[in-house]
C-alpha cells in the first residue's frame, strides 16, 4: 500500500509520529513517503529507515497555485494517506482531500472539528485527552490492522562522522564531567513566547551551579536570553551554540548529562536522542507533551487553571487572566532540585 503522510508543523510534532511511523513499516508491507513543509522537520527525519520518499516542499513559502499544483502532482499516486496528530486545521484536512487517496485516515477533534474539515477524512479516532501524542499517533495504525500497546522511543538517525563531530565539538569548549544543555525559547508562532520561563530563572539556575559547565541553544528568537545569561553568569561557565544547523545541534544535545527546557522542539530532540529532561511546563500539557520514553523530571505549578492551552488556530492566551503565573509561579528552587535528582 503507497502511503503519504501529510506534513507537521514543528519538530517536536514530527518527532512524535516517528514511533508511528517505525511501527508501521515494520508491520506491513506499505512503501512510505513523508512530506515536510520546513527544512527543520526535514533534517530531522532525513536518514530516517522506515521513510521511502522524504518530500521537502515549504508550503509556507509558496504562493496557493504553487501549493494547489504540487498536490495536485502527487493526486491519485498513494492508497492511503494520513494527518497525523494534531492536525486541526482544515488545511491539513483539505491537503488529504486533494490527494484522492480512498484511505484519508486522521482525527476528529473535541473542539473545531467541522472548522477543521476533519470530516473530509473517513478513517477516524476521536481524539482522547488523556493521551500523549505519540500514543493518539499509534491509535490511526488501527485502520492498518495493527494494535500495539507500547509504542517504541522517538529517534533521530545520525551517521558515525556525525556522531564523531558532535563529540569533537563539545570536548573542545569543554572539560568539566557535568554538562547541562540549555533551551530558554519556545516557537513563537501564535504568541507562544508567552510559554517561556523568566531568562532572570535561567540565569539565577545557571549561577548556583559553579562546577557545571552550560551550553546554550538557539536561534534568533531566543538570542535576547541567551545573551543576557552569557553576559551575566558569575562563573563564566556557559557556552553559547547559535543558529546552528538542527542536526548538529541534535548531536550536539546528545553529549550533554541533562537538558534543561521550557516545552519545546529542542525537549523533543533531547528525548530524541537520549538525554534525560528536566522540562519546565506552564499553559500546555505535559500529559500530551512530556518527553517520550527518556528520564526526565516534569516542573509546573499547581493552578488549578493550568494546563489551559488546546490546539487550535487561536494564538495562546492566559485563559484566567493571571498573565500566565502557571509559569511565574515556578521557583528557581524547583529547577534546581529537578536538575539534582535526575542526576542521581
């Protein structure tokens, strides 16, 4: 069976059809291709076993008629084709539709389900919130015959010269035993800076532990915290990686003891490749995001309001009204203990 898996968004989202699709290559005898509308959820795909095709086409970049054209290529080509979770949006919902595909297999969702469009599917699961991703993922390989329990590790797919590089590269700005990476960002796509933990916490975290040595990632969007805590650290102990290329900073994250970061497509990738998470969670829900399958330690504060965020076209809001103090409310004090018991 020619099966197309419809793009998504983030890389934290990607990584987590990656069990999905892993469990249903191995299962049957369907010929895979991916689509992958940025060059981030490319990268970390590309290597990937249990992916046929790996399609790279930034619908975001490219006009209606562009988009409309390339599908319009690919209509008639696939048995099957599959939004993977979540995928509320009725543009991935029409995406399926246009490809003609007589299984267009996905989710109807509690909330803006007809908005959506999700009826254009006619394979489907009612979306479950007690479920992480990975496991609402697995629930659509049901429509394939397979019924699996324990969905395996998340996993990114490195060659050895990549793996050697990495190594090379943290070893030569680095000689203390301990070393903790470091994600201050968040996507900013639909207001989601708001989900960002205080750079000051940061800071005062990174301040407390002399003997560490502190990588930190980002890209532009995080280059105000970032620099902040590089101009600030009392010990001179932290190392700035800057707009590095997603993979290396995959190989990079692999080398590090422990990774500390607000929910992000850099939590994902920690978890990835293997490194145990300390992640630090404020309006979105850990029940749905929590790092896959990797040691990690879970801070939040207890309000009663909190986890509010729901995928949705809407941008983040504080729902109480409370300028997001599920976030202001965790203590440096709580992190820090995070950070010592995974270590134990």
């Amino acid at each position: 069976m020619k099966t197309l898996i419809l793009p998504m968004y983030g890389v934290g989202d990607t990584l987590m059809i990656t069990p999905a699709i892993e469990v249903l290559k191995k299962s049957t005898d369907c010929w895979i291709a991916n689509i992958c509308m940025f060059r981030s959820t490319y990268e970390v795909l590309k290597g990937n076993p249990f992916i046929d095709d790996l399609i790279y086409f930034p619908f975001m970049d490219k006009t209606k008629f562009q988009s409309f054209k390339f599908m319009m290529s690919l209509r008639g080509k696939f048995d099957c084709a599959i939004n993977f979770y979540p995928s509320n949006r009725w543009q991935y919902s029409f995406l399926s539709w246009l490809t003609g595909a007589k299984k267009r297999i996905g989710h109807r969702y509690i909330k803006r389900d007809i908005r959506g469009l999700n009826f254009l599917k006619n394979y489907t699961v009612k979306e479950n919130e007690k479920l992480h991703n990975v496991e609402e993922n697995i629930r659509l390989l049901k429509f394939f015959g397979i019924n699996v329990k324990d969905a395996p590790s998340m996993r990114i797919y490195f060659d050895e010269d990549e793996i050697e590089a990495g190594k090379r590269t943290v070893q030569a700005v680095s000689s203390r035993e301990i070393k903790v990476g470091v994600h201050t960002g968040t996507s900013s796509f639909k207001k989601h800076k708001k989900r960002r933990w205080a750079r000051e916490k940061f800071l005062e975290l990174i301040n407390s532990f002399p003997d560490f040595d502190f990588f930190l990632f980002g890209t532009e969007e995080e280059k105000e915290e970032n620099y902040f805590i590089l101009n600030n650290a009392k010990h001179k102990n932290v190392i700035l990686f800057e707009n590095e290329p997603i993979r290396k900073v995959a190989t990079l994250i692999k080398q590090m003891n422990v990774f500390i970061s607000n929910d992000s497509g850099l939590m994902h990738i920690s978890a990835a490749v293997g490194t145990p998470v300390v992640a630090i969670f404020g309006p979105t829900n850990p029940v749905w995001v929590r790092p896959w399958k990797v040691k990690h330690r879970i801070v939040k504060a207890d309000m009663p309001c909190s986890p509010c965020f729901y995928y949705s076209p809407e941008p983040l809001k504080c729902r109480a009204s409370l300028d997001f103090k599920c976030l202001k409310e965790i203590d440096v004090s709580m992190v820090k203990e995070a950070l010592i018991q995974i270590m134990i």
